[in-house]
C-alpha cells in the first residue's frame, strides 16, 4: 500500500508537468501566425530624391491588417518607427511613393504589416538614388555622369561633373588664360577627363593671384563647395555634347570658353559653343570662363 501511495502523485505530477509544457509551446506557436505575412514589390522610378515600390500582404494571421506600407533607411534593417509610408489596411497588393530622399545615396527598404498582434516585415532590397544629366546637384547641374575608364569611376557609384548654374553666372566672367605674362609656359598640356583639377592647381601656383581663368574658378565658392577648376579640354567638350540637356539652366549660347589645357606658351584650348569648333586661342585675347567641380 505504501508503494501505491508514492506512486500516484508523482504520475499525477508528471502529467501536470507534460501538460502545462505543451499548452506553453502551443501558446508560443500560435503567436507566431498571428502576425501577417508580407511581401515586398520591386523598386521602380528611381530618381534623385524618389522612387516606387509597395507589396502584398498575402496573410492577415487571421486578424485584420491595420497599417501597411514601406519603410527605408540608410541601415540594413528600416523599421516602421523611421522614414515609412502608409498605404491603407488589410490584404492585398499596395502601391508606395518613397519622398525625401538624399541625391546619390544608397537605401534598404521593406514592406510592413500590422495587425493586433504586432508588425511583421517582408524581404528587404537596396537601391541607390540616380543623378541625371540636368539635376541640380551640390551648387551646381550636372552635366556629366563619369563612365566605366573614366578616373573616378567606381561601379555601383554615380560619380560625374558639375558646372556652375545660370542663375549664379548671368553673365559669364571674360578674362585671359595667363595672368599677366602670356608668353609664360605651365606645363598643363593634359586634355582628358578628370585632369582639369589637377590643371587648374599648377596653373594657379604657377602664375599666382591675379585676374585670369585659372584663378576665378580656383577662387569661387557656390553651395559651400570652393573646389571649383577650370575644365580640361575633354571635360569642356562634354559640356558641349550635353548642352541640350542644361541649356535651360546654363546659358551657353554665343559663348566660347577657355579650358585648363595649354597648347604652348602662347596658346590654350578653347570651344566655341555656337559651332563646336575646338582650337588654340592666344593667352593674350580674353575668353569666358565656365566653372566646373566634381562629385
């Protein structure tokens, strides 16, 4: 008898034990399906400070869905607590307009869902914003986007030249190339894309302050940016072939400009805008001046 009474408690003990742990796990199992299920939609229209996306809420857990939409940040994980949209309630397909975004930047966004149980997440994409020929960009309009063999150019980055707006040069400074001494020799014979910097420096500490190309450019300061340089001859051409594309917020009409590149001590490149044409202008006669950068 004594062995009878030992034993049911414990049994009994065991199946309190083996009951309680199994509504514990199935309580953790449901919670689990109760948050909706998400999906989130391909980014689309990617511009400097936009883009679409969206996606589908494919389950409801079983409760009623009451916010969805995309969020996005500069981080791996976007939440719903920072930059979201809102784009209605429960399930189905959702269109999301991204807005306020940084020109040139990259950005992880996700899909939301929200029902009673909480907020679930779809599957996160990365984008990078896109400048254009003709945005307005870092005090200036870009008006090239650097190409695979371009110094400079990184894939997966956009990289490219600025040059100063109309609204900031109504009226083109006109100067000469040398600053003084037109018979003075710099050295900067490079014409590619990428060396007008690089030009624009020697030249400026060769000759010094002054009046002259060179040294307006080197001098200027638009936006906060003061890393302004006379254009290489290539780097002018590009302005030239795109004209089009900036010529409602550069007015390049009728003008010729010089560019960084020397030919020899008494002659540098110039364009001429109003035909194309491209040739060796003497240092002692005066030409407009068209400011660029990079970014």
């Amino acid at each position: 008898m004594k062995k009878m009474i030992v034993t049911y408690p414990i049994m009994f003990m065991g199946i309190f034990l083996i009951f309680t742990n199994s509504c514990k796990k199935a309580d953790e199992i449901d919670n689990s399906i109760y948050l909706p299920v998400v999906f989130t939609s391909a980014i689309t229209n990617i511009s400097v400070t936009t883009a679409t996306s969206g996606g589908e809420v494919f389950s409801d857990g079983g409760f009623a869905v009451t916010a969805r939409g995309v969020c996005w940040s500069n981080s791996t994980d976007p939440e719903v607590t920072g930059s979201h949209t809102t784009n209605g309630t429960g399930k189905g397909d959702f269109i999301s307009s991204i807005t306020g975004l940084s020109a040139n930047t990259t950005y992880y966004v996700r899909a939301y869902a929200t029902n009673t149980y909480g907020t679930s997440y779809g599957n996160i994409l990365k984008f990078n914003t896109v400048l254009k020929i003709g945005d307005t960009y870092q005090g200036g309009i870009v008006f090239y986007i650097l190409q695979n063999g371009d110094p400079g150019y990184v894939a997966g980055q956009g990289h490219g030249l600025i040059c100063v707006p109309k609204a900031l040069e109504p009226q083109y400074h006109s100067t000469f190339w040398s600053n003084g001494n037109n018979n003075l020799l710099t050295g900067v014979t490079s014409t590619s894309i990428g060396t007008g910097m690089a030009n624009t420096n020697q030249i400026v500490t060769i000759q010094g302050s002054g009046d002259y190309a060179a040294k307006n450019c080197y001098d200027k300061v638009i936006g906060g940016y003061d890393d302004w340089y006379l254009p290489s001859k290539d780097e002018l051409e590009k302005i030239y072939i795109n004209r089009y594309n900036i010529n409602n917020t550069v007015d390049l009409t009728n003008h010729s400009f010089w560019s960084s590149s020397e030919y020899d001590k008494n002659f540098a490149w110039i364009k001429i805008f109003s035909n194309g044409n491209s040739f060796q202008y003497e240092k002692e006669f005066t030409k407009d001046v068209l400011c660029i950068r990079s970014f």
